[in-house]
C-alpha cells in the first residue's frame, strides 16, 4: 500500500490542515480545522444520537481528526461505538506527526497515533469503547454490511470530487442508515440537497461552522420515499 504525504498548511484557529496532491483541495477549512470538526460531526452529529452504543460511519478518514474529535466526546460522555472508515488514500504516518494533532488532546494521543498505525480493513480495538475498521477503498467499491446511526459525510467538495456526491451514492447511504439516524456534512449545494432528498433522506439546513453559512444533516424518518 502506497500512503501519500500532503502539504500541511496551518488553518486560522493554529490546527493544521492537509492539501490533498492529487485533488488539490484541503482536508479540512482553513478557517479552523478542529472547530470545523467538531461543529460538523459533534455539536450537529454524535450530539443528536441518543444511543449508548454507535454504529459511526465516515466517508473520508483523512487526516483522522473526525476519529480523535469522536473518541473524546465518546470518553467524555461514556458512550461506546464502531467506527468504519473509508479511506482511497491513506496518509503516511510521518505527515500526521507533522500536523501536531496528537497534541491537541494529549491524553488521548497514543490511541490516535495507533488509529493510523493499525492495520487496514481489520477490526481494531483502540480503546475499551472505541472499535475501528479503516476500509482501504474508494466508497463505492465497498459493500456495506451494516445499519450505521450516524454517516460523517467528509469526502472532497462536489466541485473537486462531484462523483462522491450523487444520488446513486446518497441512496447506498440511506439504505444503511437507522431510522431516526442521521448524514452530516459540510457542504449545504443545490445539488447536495437534491440528491440527499431523492435518496430518501429529509434535509435540514443548519449553520455552518466558523463562518460558513450552512451544513446539513439529512435524516431518515422511514423505510419509505
């Protein structure tokens, strides 16, 4: 497996964020990359299930900061999860000691430097209420066995990657998303939203972080169109 090593650059609240070299779009805003996080994918994402125990999906591992804003928030409010990641493109670990980002929870730092370690497509256990599978696939290459409560949707912008944003895509989502279970994500698009809303899902425009006018949450109510 060949990791890539992206340009780091740093984004306006100190935290870094990566350049991906074949897209050429950041990994994260430039206006924060941990506030972006954990507006995205806490305040409007794990905040708004009420389980103990979390199926977590992401679309986009990355740099990994969505995993380390979840285990927090997961150590801190004593819930547990199975977190699946999928990843086309898997950063070297010596770019994510670069970006500092072991240090921005140091009591949690081992654990996120083994979430890049760890081995791909096998279940990791990094910590007692933490499991990891970090699938080594572009998305639609991987046949999703499971009913996740909450889908983090962090893949590139419909502009750079627009085939990671379609309805076919949408629909694959819904149909392994809980009732009541949620997508969230930063890009709040027409088209987003029209193809979230033809795949099933119902769609809510929120404020989005750090500035940027909106995100959304897409919800599955029911089974039913």
């Amino acid at each position: 497996m060949q990791n890539i090593s992206p340009d780091i650059i740093c984004t306006e609240d100190g935290s870094a964020t990566l350049i991906h070299p074949v897209y050429r779009d950041t990994y994260h805003s430039t206006r924060g990359a941990v506030g972006e996080s954990e507006h995205l994918f806490i305040d409007n994402g794990l905040k708004k299930i009420n389980k103990k125990n979390i199926k977590i999906l992401e679309i986009g591992f990355g740099s990994g900061l969505n995993a380390l804003v979840t285990l927090k928030y997961l150590n801190d409010n004593g819930l547990n999860a199975e977190y699946h990641t999928v990843e086309k493109y898997p950063v070297s670990v010596e770019t994510i000691h670069e970006t500092g980002y072991a240090n921005i929870f140091p009591e949690y730092s081992e654990a996120f430097m083994e979430l890049h370690r760890s081995a791909w497509n096998n279940t990791i256990k990094v910590t007692e209420n933490f499991s990891v599978v970090k699938h080594h696939k572009s998305f639609p290459d991987i046949e999703l066995d499971a009913i996740f409560d909450i889908i983090y949707f962090d893949a590139f912008s419909p502009d750079t990657q627009p085939e990671m944003w379609t309805q076919e895509i949408f629909i694959n989502l819904f149909n392994h998303t809980a009732i009541n279970g949620l997508l969230s994500t930063y890009s709040s698009k027409g088209i987003v939203k029209q193809n979230l809303r033809a795949a099933g899902y119902t769609v809510k425009r929120l404020k989005g972080a750090l500035g940027k006018r909106h995100m959304l949450n897409a919800i599955k109510e029911s089974d039913g169109k």
